[in-house]
C-alpha cells in the first residue's frame, strides 16, 4: 500500500469517528450551541479544520457551510490549512527581537514562500511565531519541532531548510 492511500484510510477512520460522534448532536439547537466543541474535535482529530469534515459536519448537525466557516475564521485556535510536517517558529520576545529576529523572518518568508502563520507550498513547514523560546543567550533564534537553532543569521537558514528538505527526500 502507498503512503498516499494509508494517509487516505487513516482520513476516512477519522471521518467515520467523527460521524459517530456527531450523532448525538443531531438536534439543531443543540448542535449550533455546541458548535466550539465540535470543531475542536475535528481539530484533534485531523489536526486542522479538514473541509470534508467540516462538510459532514454542516450535513449531518444541518448548519449552513458559511455559518461554521465564519465561526472557524473567527477564533485564531483554529486551523485552516493542514499543518506542514515540520512546525518552524521564529522567535519575536524582546531579546531575539533586538538582535535581529526580523530579518530572519523576513529569510524564512522567502525561503518558504509563505507568511507567519501560513504552511509552505509543498506542505513541509508551518511557519509561526513565538513570544520567547526561553534560550535568549542565544538570540536569534528559531525551533523546528523541538531542536533550538541560535545565533542565526539570516545567511544560514537557506541551509537548515535545504537539510530538512534533503530529510524528506530520501
Ligand atoms: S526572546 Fe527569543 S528566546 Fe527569549
């Protein structure tokens, strides 16, 4: 079997605990009150507001599509897209900031071709900012998942990515 169908069937797992778990919020109201809760556990289980779910979910709680996305887009909790596989963030406290932390954004917006906030286009990394990674002796710095980079510049962080990339190729 292919990764691409494992990830498939994994996908359809989750949408089928997720039909049953919505079973007992069939009653409209009920359901519309408990709207939060529900897109919290799509959340937990697909990682971030998959719209197949969301489709279900407007289904089977019969809640119009744009009133649950308007929810979702309200609170920042929710996830949009789907997660990259590595999660990068950039630290912007005060010490990072001061030495230089906005240029190592500015790098990695480059580098991954996205926003803060946003996933790169070949779905690799999440790109998301951080109030003090709690290493600031080494400022600047970045985490990617949970390995600390300090010191940088932004010089170096073409090469961090090329070697994560590289991870992914082999
Ligand atoms: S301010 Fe960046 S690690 Fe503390």
């Amino acid at each position: 079997m292919q990764i691409k169908d494992i990830v498939q069937e994994k996908k359809q797992q989750n949408i089928q605990i997720l039909k049953e778990y919505l079973e007992s919020f069939k009653n409209r109201s009920r359901a519309e009150s408990n709207l939060l809760t529900i897109l919290h556990k799509v959340q937990e289980l697909f990682g971030y507001l998959d719209k197949e779910a969301i489709e279900e979910v407007a289904t089977i709680i019969q809640v119009p599509l744009s009133h649950i996305w308007g929810v979702a887009t309200f609170y920042h909790y929710f996830k949009l897209k789907k997660p990259g596989k590595h999660i990068i963030s950039v630290c912007l406290g005060t010490a990072c900031y001061i030495k230089g932390a906005d240029e190592i954004v500015a790098k990695l917006k480059e580098e991954l071709k996205t926003d803060l906030g946003g996933v790169s286009e070949d779905g690799l990394f999440s790109f998301e900012e951080a109030r003090c990674l709690g290493a600031c002796s080494l400022a600047p710095v970045v985490m990617i998942d949970d390995k600390i980079y300090g010191n940088l510049t932004p010089q170096m962080i073409p090469q961090i990515i090329k070697e994560y990339k590289r991870k992914h190729k082999e």
